[in-house]
C-alpha cells in the first residue's frame, strides 16, 4: 500500500464510493487498459493496469481500505464535470452506456437526475449509476440520489448546513475556486465553525467581481433556515435558472423534486 497515492483518483470514483461501484470501475478500467486488449502503446498500458490493480487490491479490501483512509483522512476537492483523465473518464462511463440507454428509454427521469448529478461530478454521476444499475432500484433513483449527494457535500465540505448549501451553489455555479477555497477551509478549521463569517470572506475575495450571475449584497445576505432555496445557473453558461431546494432538517437535499 502506497499511502502517497490517490487511489480513489486512480479508479474515478469517490472516497464514499460503495463496494459495488468500486467493483464497477476496476472491471471498466481493466476492461480498456488490459495490455492483452489496449490499443495503444503496452508499456502505458501494463503502468495503467499496474496503478489500476493496486489501488483495487486496497480499496476492494475493507481492512485495508480503512488503514488507508485513516492515513488520508482530508478529502480534496477535485472540482469538474470530468475526472482529470478524460480517457479514464470515458473509460468508465462508456462500460454502463447501453444498460443506462436502456434504463433511460423505460425511466426517462433518470435522464434527468443524470444532466444534474454529473453537473456536480462526473464521479457521483458514475456512482449513481452504478447503484440504480445494480440494485435494479429504479423506483427509488431520486431518493438514491438526494443520499448520494448529501453524503458527497458532507465528504468535502463537512455537516453544517449553511456550508453544504454555499458549496452545491458554488457547484453548480462553476465557482471553482471559491469552492476549493470552502474545501480547503473546512478540511482545516472542521465544521464547527462561523458559516457566516467564512461565507462572507469567501464572497469578498473570490465573488467580488461576480455581478453578472449574482449581486456581492445578495451573497453577503445570504440567509439560511430550515428550507433553503439556492438559486444557481448551471455551468454550460446557457442563462437559464433553477432552483435546488435541500431540506436541512430532515437531512435530505432535493434537487430532482
């Protein structure tokens, strides 16, 4: 084990990633990057399936698994639609593309829960799938879904519930680096913190300049009660609006009502 290396990165999947979704990725990866089957060049081919195995062998295994999260305990948010490696990315996205064609054709909704989830990120977008995929719970994907992305925000932005709703705005809204900055101060300052306050300073050093989308005053008002209504434009810049209710007092966040 190679506590140095991301193995969560190496598979695209998250750091809450369910067994059967880690599962998923390695056999979709081993599936492209096998040196018996790539296309490319074999040497790049055994390092990827090399990096590939062992981060299966620690991840698939639960004793190990916790050793290693122990040792890196602080989550990295990585912010984008797509993993760093796009050809890992398509990799792994392209395995569950005609059993998801197929579920979509007879559940249309799924279509979209997908187009708002892999707004957030590719890698719970996977892991959705996955899931409904797996378990056959297609009756219930919203629900799995609100589950899942709750228990993304709280990986990289902790439980205080004026946090987790500033960061799916910033999210949604393509604010990189402001959402990195809300990352990296909650994995240092924990969640116990001033929500106000650090929103405040978030806003005036990375949204000053930011009024177009949304006015400095607004997000410096920025209110938060028990249902919290953020409204955000999605990243593709096409100027339309909608709206992401969570509900904080049941635990739940609602964007696909």
């Amino acid at each position: 084990m190679d506590i140095t290396k991301d193995y969560y990165k190496v598979l695209g999947v998250l750091p809450s990633a369910e067994r059967i979704v880690i599962k998923a990725a390695y056999k979709a990866l081993m599936r492209e990057y096998h040196p018996d089957v790539y296309q490319g060049e074999r040497e790049y081919a055994l390092r990827k399936a090399t990096e590939i195995n062992d981060a299966y062998e620690v991840l698939s295994n639960e004793v190990k698994r916790r050793e290693y999260d122990e040792y890196n305990s602080q989550a990295n948010f990585e912010f984008g639609n797509k993993n760093s490696d796009s050809e890992l990315n398509d990799a792994i996205h392209n395995s569950l593309n005609e059993k998801w064609v197929l579920a979509c054709k007879y559940c249309p909704d799924l279509l979209q829960v997908e187009k708002r989830l892999s707004q957030i990120s590719s890698s719970l977008c996977f892991s959705f799938k996955v899931e409904v995929l797996e378990t056959k719970n297609f009756s219930s994907a919203k629900l799995v879904a609100n589950k899942m992305l709750e228990n993304y925000v709280e990986t990289y932005f902790g439980k205080n519930k004026d946090i987790k709703a500033f960061a799916i705005e910033l999210i949604i809204g393509n604010k990189k680096e402001a959402a990195r900055e809300l990352n990296r101060v909650i994995a240092t300052l924990g969640s116990e913190v001033d929500s106000k306050f650090i929103i405040t300073k978030i806003t005036e050093e990375f949204l000053h300049q930011d009024k177009n989308n949304q006015s400095l005053n607004e997000y410096l008002n920025y209110q938060v009660g028990d249902h919290i209504s953020v409204k955000t434009i999605p990243s593709n810049g096409k100027g339309f609006l909608y709206f992401i209710y969570i509900t904080i007092f049941i635990g739940v966040i609602y964007i696909f009502m």
